[in-house]
C-alpha cells in the first residue's frame, strides 16, 4: 500500500574530483565523503553503475585559480577531464552529469567573472558558460548543470551545445537555486575562495512564487530537467514546480543537511538510517524525479539488500 517508493535510478551521487593529490581527502564536515583522486574516482563511477544509480555529479577541485576561472574551459582541467574518465570507464551505462559553474575555479569564490566594480557580470558569464557547455559534453559529459543561477544561462548552453553539434545532451537547470546558510560543508569540499555572498543571483529563501517564474523560464529556454536546490526546506517549492511542469523535476540534498544528520547521528541522538530512509522518502513524496544525494551509494546498496 506504500505510495512513495525510492529505487537506485532515482538517487544521483554528486562527487568532488581534486588535482594533484595522490590519495583521497576526507572532507571534515562531510563524514564519508572524500575528494577523490583520478584513479579512486574511476572505482566509485564504476560502482555507481553495478548499484543501478541514475547517474553521477561531478565537480573539480583544481590547484589553481584565477579572476576569470579559466581552468573551467581547459580540456585539460580537472572538471573535463574527470568527465573523459568518467566515459571511458562506464561509457554509456550511467549517466554522466558536470557541474556548469565558475565557482570552484575562480580566486575570489563566485559563480560568475567580476565588472570593474566587483559584481558579477551576468552577461560576461553567459559567454563563458557557453564555452564550458561545450568543452564539458566534448569531454564526455550526458548532461550539463548550469548551476551559477545567472539570467539566461539555459538559453545560452543550449545554443552553443546545438550549434557544436551536441544537441543530444541533456540540460539539468539549476533552475531554483537558494541562497541558503546549507552550503557550508560544500564550500570545504570544493575548497571555495568565496568572499561575501551570492545573494545577489541566488534565490531568496523566503520567496516560492518567485520560484516557479524562474522554474519556467529555464524550460522556456530550453531545460529538460529543473532542480530545486536545497531540498529539505524547500519541500514546498518542490511540491509547486511538480504542479506547474511536465518534465523531470531534480532536488538537491545537500551538504549541511547531510551534515547535521551525521552529527546528530554520531552523538546518538537519533537513528542514522532510518533518518536518512525517511529524508529522501520525503524529497521523493514531495515531487522530485531524481535526488541528488551523498548517501545515493549506500541508500542503493542497502535498497538492494532489502529487494
């Protein structure tokens, strides 16, 4: 009689990928998960795929950063060439995803190069992430995530990734993305140089409505999947954009609600698994498709054990 049900190829690992470390770093605030290498990488998309998992999120970790972010558009980089290893390792057998956002790769932390006065230039950007569409899909990525919430960002992507010939790869748009206190344990992971905040291109938390105007305009220009991101205090607006729209909806549990339920769970207070069941049981029942989620692993592993 249960109405809500979670499978592995719903559940999306996000992974951190860093240069020039020669085995995994643990993230402190973010119990279990690491900043792989190239090569431990290679063994967690490989499992991801025997799990039965809808896909995998990849994010670089470069050693270098500059103003402009220009380790996104490298081929080389760490970002595009984790996707290249990611490929080769499982080629079509689960869906590849790249984080679409200069946030890891610039020195002063933001999702956007900066105008003479210090604020992210939404136009500059869109020209950038155009270029990073393209690079990302030619390196092996199923799907792009435009991530950094700028004006017109879809519209864009999906021009250059047409026009170069890659109009088979899916758009997952970051479409209602918070300004939420919830990034924390994310910002260690990929070893953000963030000054100030992104109050300025993310959502308010305390607007919905706002929400699914922007949720539209993304599929307007060409989205195939939208997002809600973060999940636990944005059920609602996850409810919402299921009512409103007729493609997949994605949410994202992210770092700092993973990270409270570890520490409670770590200080015994409440039951780790269970709880976790519960949450993502919860994103589903709301309305999401697909849960980006850190525990996708080891939910999918343990939903196997139980079938």
């Amino acid at each position: 009689m249960r109405e809500t049900h979670v499978q592995p190829s719903q559940l999306v690992l996000p992974m951190f990928i860093a240069e020039g470390i020669s085995e995994p770093r643990p993230i402190e605030s973010m119990p279990g998960v690491v900043q792989h290498t190239r090569d431990t990488a290679r063994k967690a998309y490989a499992e991801a795929a025997a799990l039965g998992l809808g896909g995998v999120m990849l994010f670089g970790v470069p050693e270098h950063k500059d103003a402009q972010g220009s380790g996104a558009l490298d081929p080389d980089g760490i970002l595009n060439v984790a996707l290249a290893d990611a490929r080769a390792e499982v080629g079509d057998d689960l869906p590849i995803m790249s984080d679409l956002c200069l946030d890891e790769f610039t020195d002063h932390g933001h999702c956007g190069v900066l105008d003479a006065q210090g604020r992210v230039d939404n136009d500059a950007t869109l020209e950038i992430y155009a270029q990073m569409g393209v690079v990302q899909a030619e390196s092996g990525a199923h799907v792009v995530g435009p991530s950094g919430m700028m004006d017109g960002q879809v519209g864009v992507v999906r021009a250059a990734l047409d026009d170069s010939g890659h109009d088979d790869t899916v758009i997952l748009a970051y479409a209602a993305k918070y300004s939420s206190a919830f990034y924390g344990p994310f910002r260690e992971a990929v070893a953000s140089s963030l000054t100030g905040d992104r109050k300025a291109y993310q959502q308010d938390p305390a607007n919905a409505r706002d929400a699914i105007r922007e949720v539209l305009l993304d599929i307007e220009e060409g989205a195939d999947i939208v997002m809600v991101k973060p999940a636990l205090s944005y059920l609602d607006v996850i409810a919402d954009v299921r009512a409103t729209v007729n493609v997949p909806v994605a949410a994202y549990n992210i770092s700092g609600e993973m990270a409270m339920v570890e520490a409670a769970a770590a200080n015994g207070w409440i039951d780790r698994e269970r709880t976790i069941d519960e949450i993502i049981t919860s994103i589903r029942r709301a309305g999401a498709d697909i849960v980006l989620t850190y525990w996708a692993a080891e939910l999918a592993a343990r939903l196997d054990r139980q079938s």
